[in-house]
C-alpha cells in the first residue's frame, strides 16, 4: 500500500523537541569565532534628508571595531535607477526604521550603546503616510522619478457600460489593511569573508535567490558567494531571498573582509522586515435582481511603502485573481501602486491573493444585501460551473480545475447552516446582547504562479541503499523532509527513515528557486518524484545486466525495497547491490520539474462569530472550511498549513493592523502594541475534506501554504458584518476591533 | 559579577555583567539555544523555561536576579535515557509544531500548565497559552496536544 495520502508524524520534530532547532543565531561554529556583532542605527523619522554623520564619539567606545555608513560603500553598490534601494540610506530617510548606519563591536550589548552616540542630522521633509497623500503628489519621495506612482496595470474589462444594463450597481471604497508578518524568529544574518569568498549564513526561503542577489549588488562572481540557510523560525513570504538589511551585513562582512553577525530586535523587526497586504479598493459590483452578477470592476491603490519592491507585483496577482470563483463576463481590474514614507510592503501569507477574494467577497454581500437575497443564494448563482474547466477568466487566469459549487455545499452542510440562520433569527428576536454572524467566503487562488521556473532535485542511492534528496524547495515548517521522504519511499521502496533531505545550501544545491506562493510540492515535490522515476528506470536497467534477465521482466517490490525477477524473490536484489552496480557514475537523477501553468486550489468557509453589541467584541466561535489542493500526500501536514492558514485570516479579520501616526511613526512597532493573534483568540477549525486533483502535475496537487488565509478572511470579516447587518451596518473595515464595530453599530443606529 | 545557576541538574557559574538577562546566561554561559528570543517586551513567550518549577519568561528575569536557583530548559525535559515528556510526545504525534521556534517556550508553558492544572478544558489551554505566540500552527495542533498529553498524564503508566 502506497504511503502516499497517509497520516505520517513528522521526522523532524524529534530534533525540534528535544534540543531546539538551530537558527542563526544559535549558530555556534567554528568560521564564525570572533566575528563582530552588527546593530543597525535607524531613521527615528519617516521623511527626512540627512545632512551629516558624526560617529567619532561611538568610534571611540570601546569595543566599537567600526561604524560603517554610506559613505563606505563603493559607489558601484549604489542603486542607478529613480526608486532603487540603497544599503545604507545616502542622503534621504523614507521610512521609520530605515538603515542609516551601522555599528561593529566585539561584544553583543555594546553595539546598542554604541549607537546612541552616533549623531545623524536630519532636515525633515513631509511624511507621505497614507495611499490618498501619495497620490496627492504634493511631496514625492523620489523626486528624480516625478511622480510617487512604482506601477499600474488594467486587466480585463475596461469599458464603463458594460455596468448600464444593470438593476443594481453597488460601490464601495474599502481598506485592506497593513499588516506585519511576525515570523517568531526575527531577521538574521551571519556573514563570513575568507579566502576570496563570502558564506552567508541567512534565515531565508530562498538561498540560492539570495546568493543571487549578494552576487549582483556587491560585485562578486556567483562562485564566490555561498549562501546557508539553517532552521528558518517561520518566513510566511517575509523572508523572500534576502532583504536590504541581511544584504548590508553580507556587505560589511565583505568590506571588513572579517565576520559579521547580526540578529535584530522585535521592535527592528515589526519596523524594519516588509509589512504586507495595504490596499485601498474600489469595488463596483452590478447584476440583475435574479442575483446575476454581470459587471465588476476592482480598483486597487496598493501602498508599497518607502521602496516599491514587491509591491506592484502583488497588484498585479490581485488584479489576476479579481473575479475570484464567479463566472463575470463583465470583470475588469486595475491599479497603482505608490510609494509612501513607511515600511515597504512585499510578500505575507497569501500575496495579493487574499486581498483579491476580500473585495469580490466583500463584493458579493454587498450586492446580496442591495438586492435582499441570501449571500449563499447569490454565490451559487454565479459559481463557475464544474464542467467549465479549464476556464479562462475576463482578467487573463486560465483555473485548471475545481469544482466551486461542491465546495460550497460541504461547507453548508459541514456547518450546519440553516440551523445557524435559525439560530442568528432567534437571538434577535430575543434582542440578545450578543449577536451571532454567519460569514461566508468562495475563494480560489493562484499557486507556483512561476509554474515555468520549476524546481530542482537530486536524487542519490548511497552505498548502503539508503537515499539522499537535494531539494531546491525550503522548508521552515512545512515538513518537506518528511513529505519528501514519503515521496521517495513511494516511488522506490526506499524506507523514509532512511531517506535525507537536504536543502538550503548553496554549494550543495547551486540551481533552485525556493519557497514562496505554495509552490513547494507542486515543483520541488513534483521534482523529488521525477528524479525517484529516473533513478528506478536507471536501477531497472542495472538490476536487468545484473540478474541477466530481460527488463521487462523485472519488478520493484515496493513494500520491501528489492528488484527482482517477477514473481522469483530468489533473485532479490537490495536497493545497496544496485547502486554497487552502478560503477563510478553512481545511481543518481539530478532534474528541473516545470509545470505547464500555475494551480488554482479553491475552497469554502464559514465562520460564526459572536458580537456583543454594547462592547464592539467580535469573538469567532467556528470557522468551518473546505480547501481543495488537489490530492493530499500527508493529511497531517496539510491540516497544519490550513491551521496556520486560518489563524492568519482570521487574525487580520479580527485583530491585526499595522498603523502609523500621522507623521509616519509606527503605533504598533512592538508585540506589546502589535495585536498578533493568540490561541485565546481563536477556535479549534473544523475540516472538511475535498480533493480535485489538479492535471498539470503527476502527483495531482496544489498549493495549500497560502489557502486557509485567502478563505478565511473574508468569512470572519463577513461574519462581524452580518451578526451586526439588522442594525443596518452594511461595512466594517477590519479588523473588526471592538472600536471599529462599536463605532459601526452607533453609527448605523444614528443613522436610523 | 559572579552567578551560579543550576541549569538541567548542572550548575553553571560565570561572571556576567549586570545588566545579564536569564536567556542570555543559558544561551551564552550555558550554551544552550533551544530557549529563543522571539520579542522585546515579554509578549511572545519563546524564551520561556521554567524557574523552582514554575514557568518563566526569561527574557525578563536577570541572571542575578536568579542567583542560586535552579531552571529546567527544553533540552532538561527528556529523561537521562533520552525517553521525551510526555509533552514532547504529545506535541510530536498532534504535529503541534511547524517551525520549531516558538516550541521550546510553548512546551514548557505548557508543562508548567498541566502541572497547575492536570485536567484542563480547551478554554482553559487556551487561556493558559496566551502569552505564547505560535504563528504557524494556528494553535489547533498545540492546544489538541496539550489536551492529549493531560490525558496521558491521568492514565496509569
């Protein structure tokens, strides 16, 4: 029986619980004896220019090796074109948190000392906080690029008329909020120059991209740059290659031609690491009173803070993804994406996907509620058929296969859902305090969206049968070397125990893309089980000289790991004596998985939550979800990613939002203020199963990393909505804090 | 100055400057990592070991402070023959961790836990976890393990 599809424990774990895992800064290796500690000094203001350094008092504390700024740096490091990031800022500060300098000691606590004495002047310039301000154009933060716009885009259905044939139109501009990532292990960087090579040891996703990236801005050939990533505490699309921050250590290891570690505070982190989402949307949502939608358009302005990033990128992803699983002729989509003077914005959990479903969804109730018909009611009359597949949407997507209306329907059922209208009916009847919400969200989302890029493996049957995987896929916390071995196990026969995963590294590993948009087992797995077919097909062709028997008539007993002669375990042979007869070549694969388009998992969710009127808390009591990634190789890994997934969503829904005072200072740049999701906060989930296999890979799956986010948002934000709708509040922008519904509820009622 | 602390059974003595947090002696004078750091301001409970038996945020204790006394980290929890708590147990077979970052923390929180409440309800795991932020595993798996491991613990070895 075929591993495959069965509850497997992780094998890493017994490590993780017993001695922890090792992260950066944990590193305690011999290349890394003495090496100097890095503290950044930050911008304290969000707009300002520099008009000089004076670092002679820290350059004289003891134990201060150097204080580096940009001043240092050749001039060849330095960005050429207008919205380019330096290192170290040169002569102007965007965003609170920014680095401006950088300070060297030998020991860890002097570094902090050490940067209070170094004096930065700064002429303040205006703050461009928010999107509005931005657009405004009254203070652009580049001025040679003249204009604050990084980026627009359009797609689909541009034509304004296709909304006049419609009974009702509804419009709305509403915010998807910045939220900060908060991976538990913060940024950190090791670097080392020796012999003509740097080796940076970095809590990354993508070791190979960010040796790319050292490569490029510091001048140095690619061979000259190795790039380690150990355990890696969480990335949720943060930890993306290498930021400008690991990038400026790597940078001081080379200019110092010494060692450099550096791992920063909390406070750095939830100010200095990428925040994500920061969209404003306008929705405009029109279709007949039957709940036909016939015409949507989504305008998004996406804040890409300081530098632009990733930022337009993750427009473009929700312009892809704007008509979500509802079948709109009449979609079109558009954006610009604008700097600010705040934290840039790249890729968190979900990446311009989340946001996409958030406005469709918050779309649909909107027009449900317009026209007086159940949210559900509307949803179904506008699915995507089951038969439709492949189906190309208005804005470009070409969805490989789904099945929305089934989706919708398990959820329904799963939940309970009259009972739950039943029971919300009761409540108000009663005029309880405390309302019940039903929430729900459709959503499908694109994976491995670089489906083209692929992913690499090497596949290597040692001496002693056992084999060794080199992954170009990253985990921290996916469980790719227990997925991995299972993969194996399942093509080969192979044991998992006695299956090792490697990755992360860049001399083991030279050619890899990484983890990022939950393309991990789709690419890298689908890679690990085409070198395992290459290496069986290989091993046949050994087994075959060395039994002296046809090919043809050989079989891999799987469940024991031996070739053999059909049906004769007299000629058995191990795993071991193939690979002996593979002479000086080896038994090995080494291969790049492509896939001929990117996947499209799809799901529903339902959420309840409870309000109490008279306080604005909003408590979620269920979250019920259907997330259908194709074919499922370990349940248990994928329940944990739609777990994770789930607190996630709802986390935004309910609590989490990045702000920033009106000048540009973070509110919210400690966990002390950042509201991160705790396990009081939320519910145990409830599952459903669901699988559509996807048909542009061989294992049949889709991503799942991202999934529970772009579902879940959505319904608890919807859920807050409707257990407070009878009071006639028809929108709350999340999160849904108990000052936001209090303010909604009393504004609805003074409304009436 | 001069402080002796029993770590894991094993006192460990070193001159340490003042200023010392608990996490910094275990992980610099006692060179063991599994203990994070993973905040600034006591909130995210990474760091937590358990002090006399109770658990503790050691990012917020100085090493002085704690001079003389005895701390049990994650890398104490095993039996000398290597056999896991039945926390680690429980939080290996209910995939109660993803990372491993938060792990070490959220597994002494949750000794600590059961040892105040050997019989807890989910509410009450919940509530007890509150200071211990997880942002992978969305609490489901950690609380379904805590939950487990209190079983364990009630029924005869």
């Amino acid at each position: 029986m075929s591993i495959l599809g069965t509850r497997v424990v992780r094998t890493e774990d017994p490590r993780l619980l017993t001695v922890g895992g090792v992260y950066v800064d944990d590193l305690a290796i011999p290349e890394l004896d003495g090496a100097v500690r890095a503290t950044f000094i930050r911008s304290p203001v969000a707009h300002a220019a520099i008009t000089g350094i004076d670092a002679d008092a820290a350059r004289r504390l003891p134990g201060v090796v150097a204080v580096l700024t940009a001043a240092d740096i050749a001039e060849a490091m330095r960005p050429d074109k207008p919205m380019a990031e330096p290192l170290l800022a040169i002569d102007r500060v965007r965003y609170v948190g920014e680095p401006v300098a950088l300070v060297l000691t030998d020991g860890t606590c002097q570094g902090e000392d050490a940067a209070e004495l170094v004096a930065v002047e700064y002429e303040p310039l205006a703050p461009v906080v928010t999107v509005a301000d931005a657009l405004l154009a009254k203070t652009l933060l580049f001025p040679a690029a003249g204009t604050n716009i990084a980026g627009t885009g359009t797609a689909g259905r541009a034509d304004p008329d296709r909304f006049g044939g419609c009974e009702v139109v509804v419009e709305r501009t509403i915010v998807n909020q910045r939220v900060a990532p908060v991976p538990l292990e913060v940024r950190a960087t090791a670097a080392r120059w020796s012999d003509g090579r740097l080796t940076v040891w970095a809590s990354t996703q993508n070791a190979q991209l960010a040796r790319d990236t050292i490569a490029r801005r510091l001048g140095l050939d690619k061979s000259a740059v190795r790039v380690i990533a150990p355990d890696v505490g969480g990335g949720f699309g943060a930890k993306v290659g290498i930021d400008r921050d690991a990038l400026t250590v790597a940078w001081a290891a080379y200019h110092t031609r010494g060692s450099v570690r550096w791992a920063e505070t909390r406070s750095e982190n939830l100010s200095g690491m990428v925040h994500g989402r920061g969209q404003r949307q306008t929705i405009r949502i029109g279709g007949h009173r039957d709940g036909r939608v016939i015409a949507y358009q989504l305008s998004i302005v996406q804040d890409c803070g300081a530098y632009p990033r990733s930022g337009a990128f993750l427009a473009s992803l929700t312009q892809l993804m704007a008509s979500g699983v509802y079948d709109i002729p009449g979609c079109g989509a558009d954006y610009q994406a604008v700097v600010t003077t705040t934290t840039p914005i790249a890729a968190y959990r979900g990446a311009g996907r989340p946001e996409a479903t958030a406005a469709i969804e918050r779309a649909m109730d909107l027009f449900a509620g317009q026209i007086g018909m159940d949210p559900v009611e509307v949803r179904r009359r506008n699915l995507v058929p089951a038969q439709a597949f492949p189906y190309r949407t208005a804005t470009g997507a070409v969805y490989d296969t789904g099945d929305y209306a089934s989706a919708l329907a398990t959820v329904l059922a799963g939940a309970g859902y009259e009972d739950l209208r039943a029971e919300q009916a009761r409540r108000r009847e009663r005029g309880d305090v405390v309302c019940v919400g039903i929430g729900v969200s459709c959503y499908v989302e694109i994976t491995a969206a670089d489906a083209a890029s692929g992913e690499t493996a090497r596949l290597a049957i040692d001496g002693d049968g056992s084999a060794t995987v080199y992954t170009g896929s990253s985990a921290h916390g996916q469980g790719h070397a227990t997925a991995w071995a299972m993969l194996v196990q399942d093509e080969l026969g192979i044991p998992m125990e006695r299956v090792t995963v490697i990755h992360g590294d860049t001399d083991a590993i030279p050619e890899a893309v990484g983890t990022y948009g939950s393309r991990s087992l789709q690419l890298g797995g689908a890679a690990v089980h085409k070198a395992a077919s290459q290496v069986r097909d290989k091993a046949r062709q050994i087994a075959a000289q060395l039994i002296e028997a046809s090919e043809a008539d050989l079989e891999l007993d799987r469940d024991h790991g031996f070739w053999q002669v059909r049906g004769d375990p007299t000629t058995a042979l191990t795993w071991a004596q193939v690979a002996a007869g593979a002479g000086e070549d080896g038994l090995e694969a080494d291969v790049r998985f492509t896939a001929p388009q990117p996947t499209f998992p799809f799901g529903a969710h339902l959420a309840v939550v409870e309000v109490d009127t008279e306080t604005g808390k909003a408590r979620l009591v269920r979250h019920v979800t259907v997330d259908d990634a194709g074919v499922i190789v370990n349940p248990v890994l994928a329940e944990g990613q739609r777990h994770g997934g789930i607190a996630q969503g709802a986390a935004q829904a309910l609590l989490e939002e990045v702000r920033f005072d009106a000048d540009g200072n973070p509110q919210t740049a400690t966990l002390a203020d950042y509201a991160a999701v705790t396990a009081p906060d939320l519910p145990s989930f409830e599952l459903l199963d669901s699988v559509t296999p996807t048909t542009v890979n061989p294992l049949g799956v889709k991503g799942i990393g991202e999934a529970g986010t772009i579902g879940a948002m959505p319904a608890v934000q919807s859920a807050v909505i409707d257990a407070v709708a009878h009071l006639g509040v028809t929108h709350i922008d999340m999160p849904a804090t108990p000052q936001h519904v209090w303010a909604a509820i009393n504004e609805a009622r003074a409304a009436r | 100055m001069n402080v002796t602390i029993t770590v894991n059974g094993t006192p460990i003595t070193a001159d340490v400057a003042d200023r010392t947090l608990l996490v910094q002696f275990l992980r610099e004078a006692g060179g063991l990592t599994a203990t994070n750091v993973g905040c600034d301001t006591t909130s995210c409970g990474a760091c937590t070991v358990l002090l006399d038996g109770e658990s503790v945020k050691s990012c917020t204790v100085l090493a002085a402070q704690v001079d003389g006394s005895a701390v049990t980290t994650l890398e104490g929890l095993a039996s000398p023959d290597g056999q896991m708590h039945p926390v680690q147990r429980a939080f290996h077979a209910e995939h109660a961790l993803q990372c491993g970052f938060c792990t070490p923390g959220m597994v002494m929180a949750a000794v600590s836990l059961l040892a105040e409440n050997p019989d807890p309800t989910q509410d009450e795991v919940r509530a007890g976890l509150e200071g211990n932020l997880c942002r992978g595993t969305g609490y489901h798996h950690i609380v379904r393990a805590v939950l487990a491991a209190a079983r364990a613990g009630r029924e005869p070895a």
